[in-house]
C-alpha cells in the first residue's frame, strides 16, 4: 500500500559506517533540469519511488539510494584496482561451482552489444567482491568491509523491502525485525559470502 509522506526515512546508522558516508556521499542538493513527470514520487514504507508504473519497480530513487550507488562506485572501482596478492583460490573455485549453471545471466553479451554499437577497445573483466572482514588479503578485507556497511545498512532494506511489502504482504514492522535478525548475521562473519560482478568497458569512437 502507497502512503504519501512529507520525507522519506534515511538508513539506520551503525557504528563502523560513518567514515563510508562522509567520504564517498553525493551531493544531493545539485541542481538539475527535468519535467514534473519525472519528478512524480510515491512514497512507500518511508521510502521514496518514482510515480511511473508504481510498483512494478523495486528498488527507491530517493537520497539515500543514490548514496549507497556512490559507496558502491566506489567499491567497485577498488576492485578493479584490486592486485590479487593471493592465489585467488578462494573464489576461483566457488565462482566455478555457481556459474556454469547459471543460464539468465546477459553479463557475457553485452561486450558484444558494445561492439555492435560501435564501442572500441572492448574489454570485459569479472571480479567476486567479499561481503564481511573473513578474507586474509587486507585489501579483501578492506573491500569487504566497505560492501558489508553498504549492505547492512542500505542494500538489504532496498533489495527486500518492496518485495517483503508488495508480493509477501508483510507490514514494514515485521519484515524490518527480519532485516534486524540478517544484519547480525552478516555482521558475524560465520558466513563467507561474495557477489560475482561483471565489468564491461569500451570507448566511444570520434566523430
């Protein structure tokens, strides 16, 4: 159920998190040009949507959205930039395990889409980015903890609210002490988890 409100409510503060959000936060206050079509909101569990088709899309548009999307920025960038001082046989083997079943992933086909679109220099590049403190490489580790206070604190409430809300019919309540039960869960560090992303690149040609 959509419910109009004055101002949506910001992600909860944690007490690791706060150098993450003055470092890489975005100013929300720019100045940009746009129709009042495509700044028509609803608002749903303290949460800002856009007004088009609402409900067919789960993730928020407001402030604190874009703020993760920095964080996130940023993290991938350190994950590209990332040696691999180790082996890499942590994820070389889970990453061999969790692919090859996987059919819906379009990651692959989009270098192609690039070329076809006229894109040179083409390259494509995956990368696994830890969630948690538990790798060895400190510099895993650090990329772990920056994706770990993105999710926690951001991610999980973004990824699961809507879903939890719209198809499951939970009140904001009862899936928020969910959220609570998962964040200290992933903040135990028990659990090794990782997300596979994929990287494509290409540089437009001059005209």
């Amino acid at each position: 159920m959509y419910q109009e409100e004055q101002e949506p409510r910001g992600p909860e503060a944690e007490t690791d998190s706060e150098s993450v959000y003055s470092e890489y936060a975005s100013d929300a206050s720019e100045t940009t040009n746009a129709t009042s079509s495509i700044l028509s909101y609803q608002y749903e569990n303290g949460r800002r949507y856009h007004a088009y088709r609402a409900g067919q899309y789960l993730l928020p548009n407001d402030e604190a959205e874009q703020e993760r999307l920095d964080i996130i920025h940023h993290i991938f960038t350190l994950a590209l930039k990332e040696a691999g001082t180790g082996t890499g046989l942590w994820w070389l083997i889970g990453f061999g395990r969790l692919s090859a079943p996987l059919k819906f992933d379009i990651a692959p086909e989009i270098p192609g889409m690039l070329r076809e679109a006229g894109f040179e220099h083409v390259e494509f590049t995956q990368k696994v980015v830890p969630m948690g403190t538990w790798p060895n490489d400190p510099k895993r580790k650090e990329i772990g903890r920056l994706f770990r206070v993105q999710f926690v604190e951001m991610a999980l409430e973004v990824y699961s609210l809507a879903l939890f809300s719209r198809a499951g019919g939970w009140s904001n309540e009862e899936a928020q002490a969910l959220f609570t039960n998962v964040r200290e869960e992933l903040k135990s560090n028990q659990i090794h988890l990782y997300t596979c992303c994929s990287f494509a690149t290409g540089k437009q040609p001059k005209e």
